[in-house]
C-alpha cells in the first residue's frame, strides 16, 4: 500500500544494526511499559472503533437533515485531521453538497467573521471539539457560534444542532455538556490531540463531509497491524531511521514535506504539528516545515538547491489520478510548447517533474526520502495517516523522547493569560 524509498538519501544505513533497538521499542509499546504507554490508546482505537463508529454514523444522518454545513470548532488535533482528510479527498469542495467549515482554529477577526456571515444565510449544525473546553480560541469561538444557534433556531435548536466531543469525565466541556444533557461524544482519555483522527474527533466531521469513515478505520488498521512488527523490514521504521540519522548523526534540521497537490496541504500542517509537538523537545528533534510543489519551487527552489544544507526533503508521491486533464495543441505554437504537450498529460509532467526534482536536489546536497502511493481515497489516506503516526512514534523512541507529551506548549499559554 504504501512503498519507502531511500534510494536517494545520500547515505548508507546499515538497518541490520538497528534491531535490537526495534526489538526494545515494539516490546515495550506491546506490554505498555514504555515510556508515554499511558497514551498508547490511539493503537487499541482500531480494535474497539465499530460501536463509535455505527453510533456517529446515526448521528450524521440526523444532523444531514438539520443543515449541509457543519461549523468545526477546534483547535491543533481537534480539527487537523478532519481538515487534512477532507481538503485531501475533495479538494476544494466544488462539487460536494455538505462542506466542512472550521474555526476556534484563530484569532482572526475577518476569519470568524466570514463564516458567521455563511452561517447567517445557511442552515447549519456544530460540533465543538476540545478535551478541556478552555482552549482559548476554540472557547472564544464557541461562544459567538453558540450565540448564533440560538438566535436562529432557539433553545432548543442548539441542543438539536450542537455536538460535543470532549473528555468522558473531566473538564469544562464535559460539564457543560452533562449540566445540559447535549449530544457529546468521548475523546478516550489515553489518546493525545495529534493521534486522535481515528476516534470521534475526526469521525463525527469526516462522515458529515462524506468520507466513508469504514473504510478509513480499515485504512488505519490494516497499516496498524502492518507497521507495529519487530521485523527490521518495517517501512515506518526505515523511515524513522532515515529521518532520525539524517538528523542526529548528519546534521539536518529541518525536514521539507512536499507534495505535488494543492489539496494535500493541510495534510502536510496535520503532519507538522504530529512531528513537531511529539519530537521537538530537549533540544532535540527535526523541525518540519511544509512546501507544495511546483508552486514552490518558483520561490523557494533556490534555497533548496543552493542554499544552506540544513534541510531535506521526504516527498509523498501519489503515481495515479482519478481526474485526466489533457492539454490542447496551439494552432501556432505561440508558445513553443506543443511538443512537450503533444506527448504528455498534465499527469504526465507532473510525474515527471518530480523525477527531474528530485535529480536536481540530490546532485545539490540535498537527501530525498519517498512515500510513494498509487492513489488516495478514503481508505489509503487512513493507511497514510497510521503509517506516519508509527513512524513518528519511532522517531521519538530513537530519540528517547516521550511522544505523547507536549510540556512546552503550556508556556506561552502561561504567559499568554497573564496578559490577558
């Protein structure tokens, strides 16, 4: 399903060496006694999903009559996956008839405000998404959409349209929720923001934009049973590896996260914030950072090839589309181009513009690690995600980090409200 290629990392790994390291880390996540095992659960999510998922597959099909908009209150892994996954799938939701909207995500005045102005002239429902309830921005933003609800439908319409997904027991949403009896759905206790896409978090929105959440728990699953092997063949480990070295032994810091589709970049800010918050502690750790080529290469492609060599590059590579766009020959070639166009689709050249990239990099000093695909739907975007939060998890072992904590995103919260 999915294929790791380091051909092109300009380094030799000897793998072999690394075993007994792996051996160590799947123990100790199998019998819990690794560090951060508290928080393992997101693992256990992918044998004890069907009753979570019939329950918000009922639910949506009663919102879906209520509105064809759902307005997502999170923040960080309250909503990055479900945006991730939806914008990866549909794009820019052109065509699909119930649309996602997310907010609590910002401070933005004109951003709230453009999407209460939809919300105004539109019928829709909310699911709010926090574990504690007091995140500022998403608390903020719960206030003015709550407020909206019940101008619009009333009392009880903000109990038929809201949806809370929040800690079974603690915090200020759960009490919230429980004070008014409101539909609520659990964020199980041992499973952190950034691994939580395949509970209700990302299940609730996902199925009201469509995706069909089955088939991406099987995704998830399947990649779960793959990936969590003491077997030095294991792709998500290679990965870990590669990054891990390239990082602590070769001196990278900074890791490039490219892909060739505009849809896939909330994918890639879903995937800074699981490698950033789960690796970036003790000094330690790549940061990630996000470019979606060819676009970026027009800006930042001097850097890459000839600038610092602080950074290398992993490309998801995705080698089939759904969707063909042919290029139609110009009668007078005004622009030199019919023979390039005569012989290739759009597909075509995109293809083949990775291949020429990714030559271009390398011979510049710059490692190139490939995630490579033959499609993305619903089920192999679940299968993506799985891969990459194994081979995070693995990162962070190497690194003897624990990767489900995040203690320096307190601080400037901390400092944050004492101005406030």
């Amino acid at each position: 399903m999915i294929k790791f290629s380091d051909e092109n990392n300009l380094i030799d790994i000897d793998y072999a060496s690394y075993k007994s390291r792996l051996s160590k880390i799947v123990t100790g996540i199998n019998d819990k006694s690794i560090e951060g095992s508290d928080f393992l659960g997101w693992i256990d999510v992918f044998n004890n999903s069907q009753h979570v998922v019939d329950e918000v597959i009922n639910e949506n099909k009663r919102l879906r009559k209520l509105g064809k908009t759902m307005v997502v209150i999170g923040i960080g892994g309250s909503y990055l996956g479900a945006k991730a996954v939806d914008d990866a799938i549909y794009g820019q939701n052109l065509a699909t008839e119930y649309k996602l909207l997310f907010v609590g995500n910002s401070i933005s005045s004109h951003y709230i405000d453009e999407i209460y102005n939809h919300c105004l002239n539109n019928d829709f429902v909310l699911n709010v998404i926090s574990k504690s309830g007091s995140t500022l921005e998403s608390a903020l933003s719960f206030r003015i959409f709550k407020k909206l609800l019940i101008e619009k439908y009333g009392e009880e319409g903000l109990k038929e349209r809201l949806v809370i997904t929040t800690d079974p027991s603690d915090g200020k949403l759960r009490e919230f929720a429980n004070k008014h009896d409101y539909t609520s759905f659990n964020i199980p206790s041992d499973v952190g923001g950034r691994y939580s896409v395949f509970t209700a978090v990302g299940l609730i929105p996902l199925a009201f934009g469509g995706i069909d959440i089955e088939k991406f728990l099987k995704g998830g699953a399947d990649a779960s049973k793959q990936y969590l092997k003491d077997d030095i063949n294991n792709d998500a480990f290679k990965y870990a590896l590669n990054r891990y070295i390239l990082n602590e032994e070769n001196g990278f810091a900074v890791e490039a996260l490219i892909s060739y589709r505009p849809s896939c970049r909330y994918l890639i800010e879903w995937i800074k914030q699981l490698y950033g918050e789960s690796e970036g502690k003790n000094s330690k750790g790549l940061l990630p950072v996000g470019f979606i080529y060819s676009t970026d290469l027009h800006s930042l492609g001097q850097f890459v090839q000839d600038g610092s060599k602080i950074l290398f590059e992993t490309l998801f590579k995705i080698n089939n589309s759904k969707r063909v766009v042919d290029i139609p020959l110009e009668e007078d070639d005004f622009d030199g181009l019919n023979r390039i166009v005569a012989q290739n689709s759009m597909h075509d050249i995109k293809m083949k513009t990775m291949s020429g990239v990714i030559n271009a990099h390398t011979e510049g000093g710059v490692p190139n690690l490939v995630i490579e695909m033959e499609y993305l739907d619903d089920y192999t975007i679940g299968y993506l995600m799985s891969f990459l939060m194994y081979s995070c998890m693995y990162t962070a072992y190497l690194l003897e980090l624990n990767p489900f904590d995040q203690p320096g995103v307190e601080i400037y919260k901390r400092e944050m409200y004492k101005l406030l």
